[in-house]
C-alpha cells in the first residue's frame, strides 16, 4: 500500500476522508451513487461512551435518516453492510437488526445475507444466555450487483473428494479455490488480548471487514464507514487499494484513526490476518476447559 495524506473534507479526487463531525454532514458532500460498499457499526443506543441514549424510536428514526442519505450515496450496483448487535431495555433485548430492517426494505433494497457473526469474547450474563453473536445485514441497491466469492473462499473440508462415478469419474468434485464461506463468521471480536486493540470499546476486526471488501468492491472503488471510530474499516479497504472515507465524531478516536491509518500505509500497523484459524483451548492441551457434571446435583463440580 502506498502512503497518502488523509483528506479531512470529501472529495471524489482522494484516496482517503476522514471527516470529524456529524456523518450527516459528511453524507451531505457525497456524491448521489458514488460509494461502491457502505459497511459500518452505528452506535446501539446502549449509552456507551460515544453515545447518548434516546429513546428506542428517537434512536430509530435517526438511523432512518442516516441509511436513506447512505442509500443515496450508494452505487447502483453497491452494497450497504449495516453490523449490529442488540439494543438492551429493563433486561429485553431488541435485535437491532429486526428494527432497522424496514428502513432499507421501505426504500426497495434487498436483503442478501444476514451474516452472524459468532465470537468468544464478551459480558457474563447471568440471567440469559451471553450474546456470543451479532449480525451483518447485507443489501444491495439492484440486481446488478457486484459479487466475487473467489477472494474470499475458504479451504475445503475434504479437499481430495473426487467424483466417483459418472462423466466426471476421477475429477475433484469441489471448487479447488476453495469453498463459499457460508454466512456464520466465526472471528475473533477486538477485545484486551486481541492485537488490534485500542482505546475504542467496540472496534471491527479489520479481517470482518476485509472480506466484505474483496467480493463486494473493485480496486479503486469508494468505501464508506459513516460511524468510523478508530478507522477500522478505512483501514481494511486500503489495505486492498479502494478508496476510503469515513466520518466520525470523537477527535480523539479520529486521532487514533489517523495514526492507524498512517501506520498500515507503512505496513507498521499489527493485525490478525484473515483465515487465521480461532484458538482452541483443547488442541492446545488446557485441561480446566473440561468439564466435570455431577448428575446428583445436575451442576458442574
Ligand atoms: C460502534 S462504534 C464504530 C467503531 C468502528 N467500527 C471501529 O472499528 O472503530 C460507533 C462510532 O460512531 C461514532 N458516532 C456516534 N454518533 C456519530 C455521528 N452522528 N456521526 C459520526 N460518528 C458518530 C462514535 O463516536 C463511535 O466511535
């Protein structure tokens, strides 16, 4: 990746934006139907650090604006990533993505995938299950749009398979590129020990974002993160050539996206590489992994 000055203003003419204020006002600079990929994670309306929260419909309505100016921005034959997890109230979740589906559904886009993003990492509950999981709606403008599974397969199960009978007889029967992914992402989420870890609470894993990036853009398309935090998914389209804008409201987060974005341009910024498969505690021999039930009183040891 070559370096380059980050441009605080849009302008069709850069390689990379980042913009500190509100992402309406960014939004409002952008060209009708020049992003290639819109991916983000908006804020939950859960009251963390960066937020204020609002009621549920305040919170909706808002989002409401934000994906109708993303959608204009958007490329007829782009696609629009929204990552969300759930909004929590008085103990109830609300899967955020359930709620904000008619805000893209209402404006004639269509679902591709709701892709589930499993992970490890997160709080204890001990009045429901722990969310382990969080989910990518994927829409696309038209039917026009623009897929390429070959970037981003991954390797067979039974990559020797071969057909055993018919006019095929001997041939491999899978695709020797490897498999399509499937729409559960196991990933590992950027928590203390996690080599991309900043300050910021709730970071993409830039390998999330990367494979979004490889089968929905080309080399040179936009990119655009309205809620851009620590640059994460800037990152990952220049890591791949395309051109990346963003907007976020935190200087002090935008300062640490500068700085990233400044460090992966040198090839200096650490990250976990896609395809690295999970760590698991009982290959590596960690005996407290097992556990020991007692059937009397149907609780663990
Ligand atoms: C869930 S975080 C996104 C983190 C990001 N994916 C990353 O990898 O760093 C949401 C971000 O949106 C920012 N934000 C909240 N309201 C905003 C607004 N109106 N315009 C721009 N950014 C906003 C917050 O400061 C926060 O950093």
């Amino acid at each position: 990746m070559s370096s380059f000055s980050i441009s605080p203003v849009f302008s069709l003419r850069e390689q990379v934006v980042l913009f500190e204020g509100d992402c309406l006002e960014l939004l409002s600079a952008i060209p009708d139907g020049s992003m290639q990929l819109v991916v983000t994670s908006p804020p939950y309306n859960l009251g963390k650090s960066y937020e204020r929260k609002n009621s549920l419909d305040k919170y909706l309505q808002w989002q409401d604006r934000v994906i109708g100016e993303c959608i204009r921005a958007l490329h007829p034959e782009g696609s629009i990533c929204w990552q969300v997890g759930n909004y929590v109230h008085e103990g109830a979740i609300v899967p955020l993505d359930i709620a904000l589906y008619p805000s893209f559904s209402n404006r004639g886009l269509k679902l591709r995938n709701r892709i589930v993003w499993h992970f490890e990492h997160g709080l204890h509950c001990s009045r429901r299950l722990s969310g382990r999981h969080e989910t990518i709606l994927w829409f696309t403008k038209t039917d026009q749009y623009l897929f390429d599974l070959d970037p981003i397969r991954v390797p067979q199960k039974y990559p020797e398979k071969k057909y055993f009978k018919g006019p095929k007889a001997g041939q491999y029967s899978c695709n020797p590129l490897g498999k399509n992914p499937g729409d559960v992402w196991v990933i590992p989420n950027v928590k203390n020990n996690h080599v991309e870890k900043t300050i910021h609470p709730c970071q993409f894993p830039i390998e999330l974002v990367e494979r979004l990036v490889l089968s929905m853009t080309r080399k040179g398309d936009w990119i655009l993160d309205p809620f851009a935090g620590v640059g994460s998914a800037l990152i990952a389209g220049l890591k791949h050539n395309r051109r990346a804008a963003g907007s976020e409201l935190s200087s002090e987060y935008c300062a640490i996206a500068q700085s990233r974005i400044a460090q992966s341009t040198t090839g200096l910024l650490k990250s976990r590489p896609m395809g690295r498969p999970v760590y698991d505690p009982q290959n590596a021999n960690r005996s407290l992994t097992t556990r020991l039930f007692d059937e009397t009183t149907e609780k663990p040891f």
